[in-house]
C-alpha cells in the first residue's frame, strides 16, 4: 500500500485549511459571518463474487477520504457584500484482487468569490467559479478537467419606467493539456420588463451567445430576440376571464468550422412540461402523462417531485415518466438532459437504465432507440442521453428509480429530478454558414359562467406557431361545455362536450371529445362514482374513436378497516385501424387493527386484445396479488414486509421485500441504528439482501463520529456478489 503520497496530499490540504482558518480567526472580528469543515474518512471494504462454474474472486479495497469547506460572508461596505469559499474532497482508493493490486485516486476542487451591490434601484453582482477535478491511478490516465467561469449582473428598477437587466458570462471548460476539450462560451442577455399598465405586461430579451470549440474548430454565433406582449383581465362582473398573450421572435446564427468541424447543440424550447409515476402494472407504452411546468423551468435546482433514488416504498420499481410536449410534430430532437439536484458517482449514475419514447396524442408510445451512452456530466449535475433523431409532438424518457442492493448510503435515497432540457445536435458541417430562424406565437383563452344553477361554464382557446422554416402554421382551436352540479347531499353529476381541431404540422385532425360522471356518497364512509368518456377523431391517415367505462367505489367498512373495489372497460381503433379492446379491475383492503399495525391486500388484473387491420386478435394479460404489513410495537423498532405474486404476466413470479429498523438510543449525543432488508425474486432466482448498522456519537457541539457497517448479499442465478463494508467519518465543524 502505498502510502507516502497520501500522506502528502492529507499534510498539504491539511496545512492549506490551517492557514485559511487562521486568517480567517484574524478577520473574525470584521467577518461577519465565516464556518468551515474538515471530515477525514476511512472505508473498508471486500467484495466476493462468483460466477457460475467459476471460483470465488474477492477484492479487498482501502478508501481514505478527506473533505474540507470553508465560506465567509462579509459586508465590506453598508452597500457591498462579499461571499467566498470553497470544497475539497479527495478520495484515495487501493484494490487487490487475485493478487493484483491497484490504486485510484479522485479529487475535486471548487472554490468562488461574489461581489454584490445593492443600491436600491440599482443593483448589480460580479464573481467568479472555478472547479477543478482529477482522476489518476493504476487503469486510468485522464488529464485534470476544469470549468471556470466570470460572471456579471446588473439589475436597474425606477419607478414607472421598465426593468432593464443585463447578464453577462464567460465559461472555459477544458482539461489541463488542452488535447481533449477546450471550449469557452461568452453569453450575453439584456432584458426589459414593462409592468406599469394594469393587466398589461410587456417584455424583450436579446441575447448574443459565442461557443468556440477550439478541438473541433467550430465557432458559432447565435443573436437571438424576443418580444412578448399579454394581457389578463375579468369581465361582466366576474363571469367572464380573458387572456391572450403574443410572442415575436428571432435567431440570427453563424457557425464556422475548421475542417470537418465537431457537432452544434440548438436547444428545442418545449410548449410544456410534463411527467408521470406509472402503476406496478403499467407499461410505457401505454401512458397519459400529466402536465408539470417545473419540469421545463429554466432553474435547474427546483424539485419537480420525482424521485428516482431507492428511498421510495418498499417493492416500488414503478417507471418514472419524464417528458414534455413540443411545438409541433415536425420539431427534431436527439438529445435530451435530465438535471437532477446533487452529483451522482459514476457507479451510481451508471445503475440506472433509460429509455426514450414518442407519442403523437401522449396515450400510445413507441419506443426510440438510444444514440449511444448515456453519460453524467462532468460539471453539470444531469444525464445526458442521446436520441435517434426525432420528430413528434410528445416526447418522454423513462427510468426506474435506483435498485435495491446498489448502494445503501443515505446521500442517494433521494435523488430528486429538476430540470428537463431537449436538444438538437447537428454536425457543424451540416450548419454551417448563416441561418435566420423567425417564430410567431399568438395564445387567447376565455372562459366564462353561463349559469351558476347548473354550474355550466364556455371555455374556448386558440393557438397558432409559425415558424420561418415551416409551409405553412400550426394551429390548436377548443371550444367546450363543462357541467358541474350537486343534486342533493348525496348525488353530483359532472360533464364535457369538447371540440378540438389542430394542425401540428403533418395535416387537419379534427375531434369530437365527451365525458359524463355520478358520483354518490349516501354516507360519509361509503362513496361510488361512475364515468364514461369517449372521443372520434379524424385524422389525415384516417378516422380513431375510443370508449371507456370506469366504475369506483370505497368503503370504510368498520374504523381501521377499508375497501377500494375499481374496474373498467374501454375499446377503440386507432387512425391506422388496429382495434384495441381492454378490461381491468382493482381491490384494495387496508386494515389498522392496532395503532401500531398496519395490514394491506392488494388484487391487480388487466388484460388487452389488440387487431390489427384484417389481422387475428392477441391477448396481453397480466393478473396481480400483493400483501404488506408494517408493525411499530415500540418508537425504536419498525418493521415491515410486502410479498407480491404475479399470475400471469411474461412469466409467474414472487417479489418479496422485507426489512426491521432498530434505533435503541433516539435522540441525544449517541444513536444506534441497526436494519435490515430483503428482496426476492423467484422467476429471476435472485434475492439480495441488506444489513446496515451504525453508531452516530456526537463527542461535543462541532464534532461528531458516525461509523457504519454494511453488507450487501446480492445473488442470482448466475452469480453472487457479496459486499461488506466499514466506514468511519469524523466531521469538525467550525
């Protein structure tokens, strides 16, 4: 084991942490605010795996870890502010397997300073970033990475007139010998914002953006305006709510290239976002997402509460839906980035598998083979997946959120997804030269209350885009009729008659589009509902209809004691004639015995004909049953399990899982913890179980030990895998 340049590195990263706190106690009585944090670590860890007829191959691995923060606000001036700081972490790891040794060593460096002032109406901010990170050792040699960036902002408010902004950045990201990857982006934005007219709001952006890829030697400059114009008002008392809103915009491009040139990324700006958490039983293909703006928010550090960690509920392997809807059909996409809201390692990152899918109307889904790799970016906290290019009005990604037995640290139990960006990368050879790139967006809705005894109300919208490389525009018109009503202190009735007629670009689709719906609640525990909808489409391919049942009904049958009872019926004929036809049905018990006892019973059951045209039927079946049960029989123990068997489906299978947490000492300087979980799989042959324990001891305020022990038995039919681990971190906070 090699030791020496550890030890080195520790001394030198130490040494630099001393100094800096030193000076900064030197300034603590002009600081106003300054924290730091140092947390060594060291981690244990053998690994056995063995294939089938092959021996046991173990590898016994050394981690030593060291990470330090340090941040300082300052108020220089009662107008100037000054925030700083910086990370280190350092991973050093040495392997030996069948002899062999091997060692790696992982670094990341950040460190930034910001200046702010704040005049008032007049505010504006400067600084600049810099992160740095190296990944050595015996079976890798890469360059060390960096990303640095200035950046400057400026914000003017006087009364009565527009907002006027101004951003301005510069970005290099390249490794240290310059051979693999030299890029610099400048990107100027100045933004005017008009709100002094009630129920008016006007605004403009111009944005000017230069990537210059130095490797390739392509060099692109992008101008691009935009002006927006809305209005938001009430009328007739109330009854009566308007919105129209008008949208100009203009891209001017010039891309240069030396030689063959590398590749340009032209961001598709999505109509809007949207997502979905399938059922146990659903599948991709087969799926109406629901609309989430935040998913396309330009921030990528809001949650858009999907969760694709393994702190879901025990069992829960459900597909996670991410995706949005487009402009139009004709738009191509062929990247697409998933944000997510912390940075995965490369073993993490590489334990999910995506898949892509496009959709013409976001209920039938084909499948859209992947470009390549899927890689996690180096700098940035995302997935970038690339795509066959693609034309659709929908477009989506689905991934299922981390397995059991990949990892049991903490940090990854909630890996929240952010930001969804799609992207059109194209050779810069094909690009190349000057493009101009004009768009016009014109959006009027209204709704108004026709009666209010039955609550029927008129909602109507109209959208058209025109874009400056298409024939002709796209266009979306509706007009529709809600009803609303209760009848009497049990009964309600609610409907929709909808016109819908739209062009995305590929021809006229004209729909008729109804939904009817009951509802009784004869007693506060006792509820039943009854809805149909359907729809007749007509479409330049041909003509689609569909029909559904559905009835649901719950019960509260004695207190602790409950049933949902569901099913439905639903048959339709796509555009392209294939005749669908489809039955379900759904029983939930739930029962709580006992505060402390937690008892459910689950029955799925679905089942799908489909025919093409003048082709024979085929059946798709799947049939369902699940139990759980989850006890508390004091604070410091939980314990629970959930046993699913699948009866008919691709194959008959058992899934089980089960796990018991133990926290003897809650609370105060010292904590126990103890658990652990078990997965089956029996038409997989695969079970993986997980035993977790730890002492978490808090030795005075500011420093603390947590040591953990894990062991993870994952074994297959083909192969075992077992994994202990120990881990130990001390953290000094200052």
């Amino acid at each position: 084991m090699r030791s020496a340049p550890l030890a080195s590195r520790v001394v030198g990263a130490a040494g630099g942490v001393a100094v800096a706190l030193a000076l900064l106690a030197a300034a603590g009585a002009r600081a106003d605010t300054w924290s730091a944090l140092l947390e060594p670590r060291l981690e244990l860890t053998r690994e056995r795996k063995q294939d089938q007829g092959s021996p046991e191959q173990t590898t016994n691995s050394t981690t030593v870890g060291q990470r330090y923060v340090l941040t300082l606000s300052k108020t220089l001036f009662p107008n100037l502010a000054l925030d700083a700081g910086g990370t280190f972490d350092d991973s050093r790891i040495w392997k030996r397997t069948a002899g062999v040794s091997s060692d790696q060593d992982t670094w990341r460096a950040n460190g930034y300073g910001h200046l702010s002032l704040n005049l008032g109406a007049l505010s504006g901010s400067g600084g600049y970033d810099r992160t740095e990170e190296s990944n050595t050792g015996t079976d890798v040699s890469a360059p060390r990475l960096v990303y640095e960036s200035w950046n400057a902002r400026a914000l003017w408010r006087p009364a009565d007139l527009p907002q006027l902004s101004v951003v301005a950045s510069r970005s290099n990201t390249f490794d240290v010998t310059r051979r693999n990857q030299d890029i610099t982006v400048d990107d100027v934005l100045v933004g005017a914002e008009y709100l002094g007219i009630p129920k008016l709001q006007l605004r403009y952006s111009l944005r000017y953006s230069n990537p210059l890829d130095r490797i390739s030697g392509t060099d692109t400059t992008s101008i691009i305006q935009s002006a927006q114009v809305s209005y938001g008002d009430k009328l007739f008392k109330g009854r009566t709510s308007v919105y129209m809103s008008a949208n100009v915009s203009s891209t001017i491009s010039s891309t240069s290239t030396v030689g063959q040139g590398g590749t340009v990324s032209t961001q598709v700006l999505p109509f809007t976002g949207l997502s979905l958490v399938e059922q146990p039983q659903d599948r991709p293909t087969f799926d109406h997402l629901e609309a989430n703006p935040t998913l396309v928010d330009p921030s990528p550090s809001v949650s858009a509460s999907v969760n694709i960690g393994f702190g879901v509920p025990l069992g829960d392997v459900a597909y996670r839906d991410l995706g949005a809807q487009l402009q139009d059909a004709l738009t191509k996409v062929s990247m697409v980035h998933v944000w997510v809201n912390k940075r995965l390692p490369k073993e993490i990152a590489g334990a999910f598998t995506w898949e892509a899918y496009r959709s013409t109307d976001n209920a039938t889904w084909t499948p859209v083979p992947l470009a390549g790799a899927v890689v996690f970016s180096d700098f940035q906290n995302r997935f970038e997946i690339p795509i066959a290019v693609t034309q659709a009005q929908y477009l989506k990604v689905v991934v299922r959120p981390l397995g059991p037995g990949v990892t049991t640290n903490q940090d990854y139990a909630q890996i929240l997804v952010t930001k969804l960006q799609l992207f059109l990368v194209q050779p810069a050879s094909e690009v190349r030269g000057r493009t101009t790139t004009n768009n016009q967006t014109l959006v009027a809705t209204q709704q108004t209350r026709l009666f209010s005894v039955p609550n029927v109300s008129w909602d109507s919208s109209a959208s058209v885009n025109h874009a400056g490389d298409r024939d002709r525009p796209s266009y979306t018109v509706v007009n529709g009729l809600s009803l609303a009503q209760r009848l009497d202190q049990t009964w309600s009735v609610s409907g929709r008659f909808q016109r819908q007629d739209a062009d995305a670009g590929s021809g006229h689709t004209g729909a008729f589009l109804w939904a009817a719906s009951t509802s009784a609640q004869p007693i506060p525990t006792l509820t039943h509902a009854l809805t149909y909808s359907g729809q007749w489409s007509s479409t330049p391919i041909g003509v689609a209809t569909s029909n559904a049942l559905n009835l649901f009904n719950r019960a509260e049958l004695y207190r602790g004691l409950s049933l949902l009872a569901s099913g439905g019926v639903n048959a339709g004929t796509s555009d392209l004639g294939i005749d669908t036809r489809a039955v379900s049905a759904t029983a939930v018990v739930s029962a709580t015995p006992h505060p402390k006892l937690a008892l459910g019973a689950t029955y799925l059951y679905g089942s799908t004909w489909t025919a093409p045209l003048r082709q024979p039927w085929t059946r798709s079946e799947t049939e369902r049953v699940e139990g759980s049960a989850s006890v508390t029989p004091f604070s410091a123990l939980y314990l629970s399990a959930v046993v699913s068997r699948i009866l008919k489906g691709v194959r008959q299978t058992t899934l089980a899982n089960g796990s018991v947490a133990f926290s003897p000492f809650q609370g105060g300087d010292l904590q126990l913890r103890v658990s652990y979980g078990e997965s089956l799989d029996t038409a997989a042959d695969a079970v993986v179980k997980t035993l977790v324990s730890g002492i978490h001891w808090v030795l005075r305020p500011g420093v603390l030990v947590d040591v953990s022990y894990s062991n993870i038995d994952n074994r297959a039919a083909a192969a075992r895998t077992r994994t202990d681990s120990l881990l130990t971190v001390l953290t000094l906070t200052l």
